[in-house]
C-alpha cells in the first residue's frame, strides 16, 4: 500500500506539471489543423538530422527511442476496453496494423529491434533505461499514466491520435536521412513501414476514434485536447 500510495503521489506530481505545461481549452479542430500543416522550415529532431545529421547522431536517437518503440503500441492497447462502437473497432485496426497485421516479424517493436540491432546498438527491451535522461523517460510515463486510468481514455486518444498524425511526415524525413547515410537496409525498413502505415492511421484516429468517441461523450473534448497538447510539450 505504501508502494501505491507514493505512486500515486508521484502520478499527480507528473500531471502537474503536464498540465501547467500546455494552454488547454477545447478547440481540437484547431489542435488537429495544426497537426497537418507540415512546416517549411522544421526545427524538430528529423529536419536537423535530414540537414546535417551524422551517422553516430542518428544511433544516438535510436538509442532514446528504444524506450517507447520497443513496446510501441502497448500503452495505447489499455484503451480498447475503454471504448465502444466506432471509436473501438477503428482503435482496433490501428492496433492491429501496429502489431504486424497477424504477422510476427512485421510487429512495429520487432521491426525497430531489427532497426537496433543493424545499427549495432542493444536490442534488448529497456536495454537503454539507466543511460537515457528523464526528459526520455517522461515521454513513455506519460503514455503509461494515461493507459493505467480509465478516466484519462480520452486524453489517451489524444496522445496517440497525435503520434499518429504527425509520424508519417516525420519516417519520411527520417528515411531521407538514413539513405542519405546508405545506412543499413533494416533500419529504412522500420521508417519506410511508417510513412505507409501512418498515414491511414491518420485518418482512422481523425474521423472514426476520436469523432467517435466524441459523438458518444462530447464532454471529453477537452480531454482530447488536453491529450494531443500534453503529447507535443513532453516530446518537445
């Protein structure tokens, strides 16, 4: 009990800070607007390495992205009993298509244990946890934190409608870099799957998850909001 009640401590600590961190409000179309429009002149992580990046830069962010890809998708499968009709069975099929589409080795965490493991690094699940700074681990505990409670569903679909939106743009960058670098064939693999996959997805977590999920309860649009804010200021 003791154990639980620090958790849970340190869980309202962390949304917090979340919380104080974004502007909140209820507008989710302009969230989703801004999502879609590509910058011409990124500063994010993928243009600064499609601009000048070097091969050791690249292994480096692998290395931090290991935390979350090597259970992509998990945190995220919490929510499915958390939903009902359109939002779930289109929650389901992004699900799905994450887990390899009934195919082992297309399952997205293998792929990205195939992408370490060609880039020489450890493939190992939380193979990285004790080297990577806490601005790294926030990132997956607050997808963890979300999926653990039932009344954060909404802000859940938020966060992953972000991820999934906004990951297409971002593989496509990441593959110009590797082959500008010729890296190895299993690390395009990975990148090349996402500009694919995500780009559908895109659509399912728009207008069938979160639209509805918000025909059923349209009280949680906030929460949605606060979602999709919460994803863009931790990953920043």
């Amino acid at each position: 009990m003791d154990l639980l009640r620090l958790r849970g401590a340190l869980e309202r600590a962390f949304l917090d800070r979340v919380r104080d961190g974004v502007a909140g409000g209820t507008d989710l179309d302009a969230e989703l607007e801004a999502l879609l429009v590509e910058p011409v002149d990124g500063s994010g992580l993928s243009h600064q390495l499609r601009r000048e990046g070097t091969w050791e830069q690249v292994r480096e962010l692998f290395a931090h992205r290991s935390i979350y890809q090597l259970k992509e998708s998990d945190p995220q499968a919490w929510v499915i009993p958390r939903l009902t009709g359109r939002a779930k069975a289109a929650l389901v099929t992004v699900e799905y298509n994450e887990f390899g589409a009934g195919r082992a080795e297309r399952v997205h965490c293998r792929l990205f244990a195939d992408l370490l493991a060609a880039a020489g690094l450890d493939a190992r699940y939380g193979g990285y946890v004790e080297t990577v700074p806490g601005s790294t681990l926030a990132v997956v505990n607050l997808m963890s934190y979300l999926g653990m409670h039932r009344t954060h569903r909404a802000a859940l679909v938020g966060h992953f409608a972000a991820g999934e939106i906004a990951s297409s743009p971002g593989a496509r960058r990441m593959l110009q870099v590797l082959e500008r670098l010729d890296a190895p064939q299993a690390c395009r693999t990975f990148y090349s799957e996402h500009v694919e996959a995500d780009a559908v997805h895109e659509q399912l977590m728009r207008h069938e998850v979160i639209g509805g999920l918000l025909d059923e309860e349209p009280e949680l649009r906030g929460e949605v909001v606060f979602g999709i804010q919460a994803a863009n200021s931790v990953d920043g």
